[in-house]
C-alpha cells in the first residue's frame, strides 16, 4: 500500500468525493484507511466516572485506500516506487519528485 499514515489526501470517488484530509490510520492487510473529517460515524460513549456524562463523539470509520489520492500542489497525484541506492521511496508519477 501507498499510502502512509499523516499523508494528505484528496477522496477521488464515492459519497465523500472532493474532500481532503490527513490520514489517521492505514489498514493494509484489508486496503483501508481512516482520515479525519471523512467517513465520520457517530458513537455513544459511555461515562467512565460517577460524575461525568455520556455523550455522542464522530469517529472517522475506515474505508477502502482504492477511493483516496495523494495530494501534491492542490492535485491528486498517482505514486509510484522508485529505487535510490539501496532504498526505496515514493514517488509522484507526474511529476518524478520525491514524495
């Protein structure tokens, strides 16, 4: 998987289309991600105290890595693999630089 946790990324398709976030969270064994602002649940949260209330939080659920993009200049840009001396990094297919 491509995409890392704390990339900024753009939502290339679905209900959340149009939408950027940072990445909170990557799943690779099922091809998911979790980004703030996007894909946000609501959850009961129960009160841990005597004295502290229950309430409602938004969650940001995961969902497939296959509807993100990588943003780089206010653009979505594909990622690709390219090998440095003995490393290998990403980089943005349009442009060739580093990611």
């Amino acid at each position: 998987m491509r995409i890392h946790k704390g990339d900024n990324i753009i939502v290339i398709s679905g209900a959340y289309k149009g939408k950027t976030g940072k990445v909170r969270a990557v799943f690779p064994d099922r091809g998911f991600v979790a980004v703030d602002g996007v894909n946000l649940k609501k959850k009961h949260q129960k009160a841990r105290r005597a004295n502290q209330k229950g309430q409602l939080i938004e969650v940001a659920m995961p969902f497939p890595a296959s509807k993100v993009a990588l943003i780089e200049g206010g653009k979505p840009v594909r990622v690709g693999r390219k090998l440095i001396g003995e490393k290998w990094v990403r980089v943005s297919r349009k442009t060739g630089k580093e990611i």
